[in-house]
C-alpha cells in the first residue's frame, strides 16, 4: 500500500491563482449564492454545483477550496467533458508503466495530485459509467488503484464536482450512478444566471470595460450611453458573465471615444449593434420575414440597418456608410429611399 503525501506549501494547477478570484455582484441573488459557498466551505464534504455555462462554476469551486481547512494543499481541476472517454480514467487515476502502448512510465492522476487538497470535477456528468464506479469507491474508501496496477493508493481528497446537465434525469436513465450522485451531494448549490440577477449587470459591464481600458493603455475610464446600457440591461446572456465580458471588452476595444454607444453582441453579424431581444418591437428577421413578401421584409431590414448604423455613428452620415460596408453615394442612395421612415 503506497500513500501520496501533500505539500504543506500553498499550490494549485490547471491555472488557478494563490488566493481567492473574486466575483462581483450586489443582487440578492448573487449575495444568498455567495452565503451557501461560505457556509459550507469549511466542512469536509462533497459540494456539487449546479449552473448554465459562463455562470462562474470554477470560480465557485476555487472559493470553496480557499476558505476550507484545505486551502494549503493543492486546487487540481479536470474538465471531463474536453477528455474522450479513454482517457478520463488515466487522467483521474494514472497508470502504470506498460500498463498500455505508450505507458513508457509510471504516472500519478489528478486525485494522487490532490492529495490533501480539492478535485474540482467540471462538467461530472461527462464521465463513463465505469469510471463512476471508481469515483464512487474513492469517495467511499478514499482508495483506488492506478491503471494497469493492483497496488492500493491511499488519497485525502475533498470533491467538488460541477454540471450543467440534469443529473436526476440522467441517474433515472441509467446514465449516472445514483449511488455516486448521493455522495456527492451533500451540498448543492445552484449559480444563478445572469438574466436572473440584472442588478449585476451594469457593475460587471464597468469593471470588465475598465480592465479592458487598462489592458488597451487607455487612461480615460470608459462608460456607457444610455442606449447601451438599455442593450446590455435587455439580453438574454444565454452565456452568462463569460459572455458579458467578451462582448463588453469588444466594445471598449471598437470604441474611438470612452463612451460606448455601439454594443456587438454577435460578430458574426457585424451590424447587429443592438440585440433583437432588445428591441421586440422592431421584431426578429424571422417574424419580418413572416409578416409579408420578400421586398418589404428587405426594405423594412434595410430601413433599420440605416437607422442604427446612424445612431451608433452619431448621424455622421459617412460613419454609417462605412459601417455598413457602402460607398457614401451608395448610402445616400438609399437614405433618399428612406429618409421619411428613418426619421
């Protein structure tokens, strides 16, 4: 029987940080969420965190792991659904030297490299029947043995695991083991989205646009018009607060002025400035489109790429043109067309 000793020495792999990475929020939302993980931090049991991606579930784990007693061992973290299935148990348990072609020597996994630390388990539901069982014997027994080996190792590993899938449903479809789920939730807690704490919005908007203007070299603090404000306070954020600080630093990076008026939220549709949750009232291209022949769906797409080509450029009418990829005589053209439905 082999035992793995942990460093005393503060450490973390897979990128995380000595310290505590701060989210930011003032909804009651966030706040109750930010309560349960302290709450919890300090007792040594399995935590399961239940989110929609981009809601901050690493940053989540890696605060359990620095307020608990464990915060001097080791933060080891393994996305299980970046890994084929082949090659999440070796990852996990390591193998021995020929214990297959390639295994030219011995290699430790993520839980020996937790030892006396946290295994944060991102996207758990990921994970291959066969090596739920084994999850489940280490949480058990706090043993397992290494790939192509029959020697015992003896880890002290505290779990946190992570998912945006359902995992009730996939236990009753046979698809996780029920009896793995019961470990692991002593605990779980559920990220709100950020569709769901709107009061977050705005104060996440300005601290990713002020990093963004540090990053750039920029030394006058950008700030948002009204109109983005509104763009960004209307979304949906199906990607949560990864997504609000893509599109946010995007926005400080187009930006001439500190002042933001122009929020991209799809550059794959580099003239779709203002999202069409948004702006309902103005209706989807699918709804326009349903609403009456081809010709009008065109001019009616047309009449409000020029309306808010002109409000992002401040009516500079040679800004508009060149936003919307046309010549200044080419935009004039179709402003005349328009010039009583834009005004």
């Amino acid at each position: 029987m082999t035992k793995k000793r942990s460093s005393p020495k503060p450490r973390t792999q897979a990128g995380y940080p000595v310290g505590i990475p701060e989210a930011l929020g003032q909804s009651e939302e966030f706040l109750e969420f930010r309560e349960r993980l302290s709450r919890v931090a300090p007792i040594d049991r399995p935590v399961l965190l239940i989110g929609e991606r981009g809601t901050g579930k690493e940053l989540a784990a890696s605060r359990l792991h620095f307020l608990s007693k464990r915060w001097q061992g080791s933060l080891v973290a393994l996305n299980c659904a970046a890994l084929t299935p082949s090659l999440i148990e070796t990852e996990l348990f390591g193998y021995e030297k020929g214990a297959f072609t390639g295994a030219e020597e011995r290699r430790t996994g993520r839980f020996e490299s937790a030892d006396g630390g946290t295994l944060f388990l991102d996207e758990i539901g990921s994970i291959p029947m066969e090596v739920q069982e084994k999850i489940l014997r280490v949480v058990e027994y706090s043993a397992f043995e290494r790939v192509g080996s029959s020697e015992r190792v003896e880890v002290d590993v505290r779990i946190i695991a992570a998912t945006s899938a359902d995992l009730p449903a996939l236990a009753e479809e046979g698809r996780f083991k029920q009896d793995l789920l019961d470990r692991l939730s002593f605990e779980v807690i559920f990220l709100p989205a950020l569709r769901d704490r709107k009061e977050d919005i705005l104060l996440l908007a300005n601290h990713f646009a002020v990093r963004m203007a540090y990053e750039l070299g920029r030394e006058e603090i950008p700030r948002f018009s009204e109109e983005a404000i509104e763009a960004l306070e209307s979304y949906s954020w199906p990607g949560n607060v990864r997504e609000l600080k893509n599109v946010v630093e995007r926005a400080v990076y187009r930006a001439d002025t500190p002042l933001i008026n122009e929020i991209l939220f799809n550059p794959f549709r580099p003239y779709s400035v203002i999202s069409e949750e948004a702006h309902p009232k103005g209706g989807t291209l699918k709804e326009q489109i349903a609403l009456g022949p081809l010709k009008e769906a065109v001019q009616a797409l047309e009449i409000r790429f020029l309306r808010e080509a002109l409000k992002v450029s401040k009516y500079n009418q040679q800004k508009a043109a060149k936003r919307l990829g046309l010549t200044y005589h080419q935009f004039r053209g179709l402003y005349r067309k328009y010039a009583e439905k834009i005004r």
